[in-house]
C-alpha cells in the first residue's frame, strides 16, 4: 500500500515548485493577486483623475464601480492582460474599463499600464476603443477590433470583428501589417 502513494508524493513534490513558479504567464496573460492588486489600484487612481466627486463601489463579484453625477467606471478585475509591452522585460498590463453614461456603455478604454521597479506600475496611455485585447506577448498587443462603430445596429455583429496585432509605440497603439 505505501508503494502506491510513493509516486503520487514524488509526482506532487515535483509538479509544486513549477506551479508556483511566475508572476505572469505570459501565455494566457495570467497575473498573480499581488499584481493584480496593483495594477487595478493604478487603474483607480486614473480613473479618479477624470471625475469630480468619485464614489467607489464594490460588488461581491469584485466588479469595481467608480463614478461621480455624470460618468461610471466600471473595472472588471478579470478583463487584465498582462505580458510584455516595452522592452524593459518588465511585466506589463492593459486592463479594460467600461464607461457609462446614464444606463447605457458609451465606449471602453484600455489603460496601457508599463511596469516599473518594486512591481509598480505607471500609465502609458489611455486608449478608446470597443476592442477586446485577447493576448500582450513579446511587445505584440493582440485584439478583437469592431469593424463598426457602437452606434450602428451592426455594432454587436458577431462575424463584424476582426483580429488586429498592435505596438504600443510612442503613446499610441500602431497597427502592424501581416
């Protein structure tokens, strides 16, 4: 009976330290707790920078909700990519925000957020546009981009998107050609 368990302890004890190994896998974008606490914590502090009076909300989901009489910022802790933007070899993020005016989402903005020394990150830019970022790998920003604009009725069109690769270059998202 012990010979059985023997493997079974030796397969966990080697598989463990992989597990745990990275911060980021940039493969899937995958962010661990502690960055990803950051990276929405400068998320917050920008978006507090574009309203008057903001008031914070929390669900119990963690959707954060922050918004003054006009403008709601909804921050999706799960819409995070992170990878690599710059060439620092810094782990960087892109997280989407979703903006609101009255009831109904007016755009959504991604903030380019580059990593920085002790794990902190700064804001790069701010980007405004309906697309999805699907991965951010060796300075490659991959999304899902609209092909028409949200106030047309073939907005939610679902064979009306394409994907787009992306550097982030000087400020701005250039589009790169395949």
């Amino acid at each position: 009976m012990k010979k059985t368990y023997f493997p079974i302890v030796v397969l966990f004890l080697i598989l463990l330290p992989v597990s745990c190994g990275t911060e980021t896998d940039e493969n899937r974008g995958v962010t661990n707790i502690k960055m990803r606490e950051k990276i929405i914590a400068a998320a917050e502090a920008w978006v507090n920078t574009q309203l008057d009076n903001p008031q914070k909300a929390v669900s119990e989901l963690g959707i954060i909700a922050i918004n003054d009489q006009y403008v709601r910022y909804v921050i999706d802790p799960t819409a995070i990519v992170a990878g690599h933007i710059d060439d620092d070899r810094k782990t960087d993020a892109i997280i989407t925000l979703y903006v609101f005016r009255d009831q109904f989402q007016t755009v959504s903005q991604q903030l380019i957020l580059l990593g920085s020394p002790g794990n902190e990150f700064s804001l790069a830019g701010a980007i405004e546009s309906d697309m999805k970022i699907i991965s951010v790998k060796n300075g490659i920003i991959t999304a899902d981009v609209p092909e028409h604009s949200r106030d047309t009725p073939l907005f939610n069109c679902p064979s009306c998107w394409e994907v787009v690769t992306f550097r982030f270059t000087m400020g701005e998202l250039v589009r790169q050609d395949d």
